[in-house]
C-alpha cells in the first residue's frame, strides 16, 4: 500500500509566482459562508479526526461531504452534513483543505449555544471563522496534496445486525482486556438462540459477548454463520465518534470488511447526522 504523501505546513509565508497565482489552493469554484451550532460542526468533524489529521472538505450546495481514508488504508469514513442543519449556508460549490486539529481546538473553546460562523476569504486563501466573540483566521492548505478520496465498495454483505452505542461499546471493552483483536459473528448459541457475538481470544483467555435476537435491536444473516476478525485498535478509535444512546448497524461477512453505520447526533430535533465507518478484516492464518 502506498503511504500518504507529506502535506506542505499549513501557512501561507509563500511568494507567488505567476503559476501560484492562477491556482486556487482553496477551493475549485466560488466561495462559501455558514453558521452553525458550533457543537454540531465539531460532532462532524471529530469523526474524521478518529482516522485522519488532515481533512478535505466538499463544500456543495447541498452541503458539506467528504471522505476519507486512515494512512494505513484500512479504515475509511464517510459522512455529510447537510445544508439543512446549518442556520445560514451559501456555497457555489468547492473544495478547502485545512488542518483537522486545529480547526477542532479552535471549536473546542466553544460555549454551550455558540454559533460558529465560517466564511472563506479566497484572496487570501484562509477560513476566517466567528465563535462567541473570537475571530480566528486559519490557513488553508492544497487539497490536492492532502491523500485522495477513496472508492467506498458496494458491498453484498450476509449479516447485520443493529445494536445500541453502549451495547458496542461493552463489546469492545470486554475484549480490549484481553487481547488487540476482535471476532464478529452471527449464528446460533449453545441454548440454540440466535445471537451477534462480539469475542476475544487471547494468549491464556477468552471472552464473548452475546446478543441475542431479543436483544438485538435487528438481526439478519445469522443462517449464513458470517465471522470476521478485526484490529480492535481501529474498532476503539472509531467507537469515540459513537454516542452511546445510539443505534449501531453492524454489516460484515467471512473475511470481509464490516460497515458501521450510526446516527452522531440521536435523538436531535434538527435532523440525523449519518456516518458510515469501513473496516478491512484481518485474515486469520491457518
């Protein structure tokens, strides 16, 4: 696999030349300005956060959309924000690429209720950026040399199962105790119940968890005894982005990656905020 190539430093102490000039190292059309619930930006962002340190953001008239890849290229991420959930959005439509941390300590100095307010000043190829009271400009840098967008496969997966955010959660805390990799499966139980079952093996120890169908939010797929084996490492980074209270669909099958797919904000008055995780497997060794 090749590895992310390195991104210029985020500032912009660079003389133009007539090339530089002509490229707009911001976005690919137009311009943008949106205010938003800065919690709801940061919720957003910091699912990213949990695979990447750079971002590339589509800025549609639809609102924003990206995707990304970890460097490793084993996980990957999908996410909107639509426009609707903003309380001002205009966009003629583009791409920014900017520093994922920094722009998430810039929200995370938010107040309960502040609206963040972002408008991109394309002169100066910066995100100037309003948030109760601090004006902050933050430097953009080439999209281009941030790691492309990858192909998210359509995949015919024959398990899925839907559990709650704190369910997942207990899962992947049992197993984290005794070892760095994770099985799901689907099929019966010793009682004859059908069941997912998130599991660990270790050097001297074992553990599972098993939920069965009554307990299971849905559960599909348990005839085809689907089973894959996974980094818990990724599965943990990714399980910060994913409230407890809410509803998480498990799609996997032998040997091949799982999709995790849950709603950030539950719960909310103002709409879903849907992010899709992709995990490669991990091959057992015979």
């Amino acid at each position: 696999m090749s590895t992310p190539e390195t991104t210029p430093d985020d500032t912009d102490a660079q003389t133009e030349t007539d090339t530089d000039a002509e490229m707009d190292l911001t976005t690919t059309a137009g311009g943008f300005a949106c205010k938003i619930d800065a919690a709801d930006l940061e919720t957003y962002l910091e699912a990213y956060a949990t695979l990447v340190d750079e971002m590339k953001l589509n800025i549609t008239p639809e609102g924003f959309t990206a995707r990304a890849v970890d460097p490793a290229n084993v996980a990957m991420i999908d996410e909107t924000l639509p426009a609707d959930r903003f309380e001002h959005y205009s966009s003629t439509g583009g791409t920014i690429g900017f520093n994922l941390d920094r722009l998430l300590n810039i929200l995370g100095m938010a107040e309960t209720g502040d609206r963040a307010e972002l408008e991109l000043d394309q002169e100066t190829r910066k995100l100037q950026i309003q948030l109760g009271g601090l004006s902050y400009t933050l430097a953009l840098i080439d999209p281009d040399s941030i790691r492309a967008e990858p192909d998210i496969p359509e995949l015919d997966l024959a398990a899925e199962a839907t559990i709650t955010g704190a369910q997942f959660d207990r899962g992947l805390t049992a197993v984290d105790m005794i070892t760095d990799h994770l099985t799901l499966r689907v099929g019966e139980t010793d009682d004859g119940e059908e069941a997912l079952v998130i599991e660990g093996e270790g050097d001297t120890d074992d553990v599972d968890l098993e939920l069965t169908g009554e307990e299971c939010l849905g559960l599909a797929g348990v005839d085809s005894e689907a089973e894959s084996l996974f980094s818990l490492d990724f599965l943990k980074d990714m399980n910060k982005a994913i409230p407890k209270s809410t509803e998480v669909t498990l799609r996997f099958d032998d040997e091949h990656p799982v999709m995790i797919e849950f709603d950030a904000l539950p719960n909310d008055d103002d709409g879903e905020l849907p992010v899709r995780f992709m995990l490669a497997p991990r091959i057992k060794s015979e």
